[in-house]
C-alpha cells in the first residue's frame, strides 16, 4: 500500500515538474515573439508607397507632394467608408435575425454587402488611377510594371508567408 502511495506521489511530481517547464517554455516563446515584433520598426504604408515612389518609379519632389495629397485624402475617405460599413454591419445582423436567418434574407443582406465591398473597390481603384496620373510618360510603364509589387509588399510577411503556404498545396 504504501509502495503505491509512493508511486503516485511521485507521478504527481514529475507530472506537475513537467506541466511548469511546458508553461515556462510557451511563456518564453510568447514573450521572445512579443519581443521581436516591437523590435522592429514597422514602416506605414504611405511612407513605403513614397519611397517606392521615389526610388523605383523616380518620382520629383512635386510628384510626391501631390501623391501625399492625394493619399491623405484617399485615407480620410476611406475611413469614413469604413465606419460607416460598421455601423452596416450592425444593421445586417439586426435584419438577419428579424428575417430568421431565411434565404432571401441572407441574400438580400449579402448583395447589400456586395454593392458597398464594390464601391470600396472603385474607390482603391480611382485612387491607383489618379496615383497613377501623376507619372510622365516616361514612368508610365514602370508603375504599371512594378507598383502591383509594392501593393502585395504592403501586409509584410504574413502575406508572403500565405501565398508560400498555398504555392506549395
């Protein structure tokens, strides 16, 4: 009898010995990772839009002046667009759940959804339009060539990271 109490007693310690180092171990990771994320500076996405404008596409002082008004601009209006798809979104839920979660109910809210995802596209694409307005004839085909590349750059690694992740499935 007491040859199992001994036994258990043990169990329980190596047991609870091993459940510290794993929480140790995961604490360690979880610090080192929040660690290396603020250690890095990260670049907002107008100031890498301005240098690429810069470096690669050779845009002059005038062009980047005008390019950070129209980026300024762009931003504002789309943060007025954001906030007011989240007040939406309140409003489709709401509606889905007067309508019972019915078909035509969750139709009609998802093509609500599709015209307003489609005027924030319109809206992205008017502002690559005008960005793209202001190259010379001689930076036109540079910026159609490259500024795909600087878009797909902007979400950093994790997009990277996913498109490798699907190129490899």
């Amino acid at each position: 009898m007491i040859n199992k109490q001994n036994r258990s007693k043990a169990y329980l310690s190596i047991i609870a010995i091993l459940l510290v180092a794993n929480i140790a171990m995961v604490a360690f990771f979880l610090l080192k990772k929040d660690k290396d994320r603020h250690d890095k500076p990260r670049v907002d996405r107008r100031t890498m839009i301005s240098n690429f404008l810069k470096t690669e596409i050779g845009f002059d002082t005038v062009q980047l002046q005008q390019y950070d008004t129209l980026s300024i601009r762009h931003k504002e209006s789309m943060k007025t667009m954001f906030d007011s798809l989240r007040g939406a979104k309140d409003k489709q839920f709401k509606r889905l759940t007067e309508g019972n979660f019915s078909d035509s109910v969750m139709i009609e809210v998802a093509d609500h959804s599709a015209i307003n995802q489609k005027a924030m596209e319109l809206k992205m694409f008017n502002h690559l339009k005008n960005v793209r307005l202001l190259c010379n004839p001689d930076q036109l085909p540079k910026f159609d060539s490259l500024f795909v590349k600087v878009l797909n750059r902007r979400g950093g690694e994790g997009r990277a990271e996913n498109r490798k992740k699907k190129d490899h499935k």
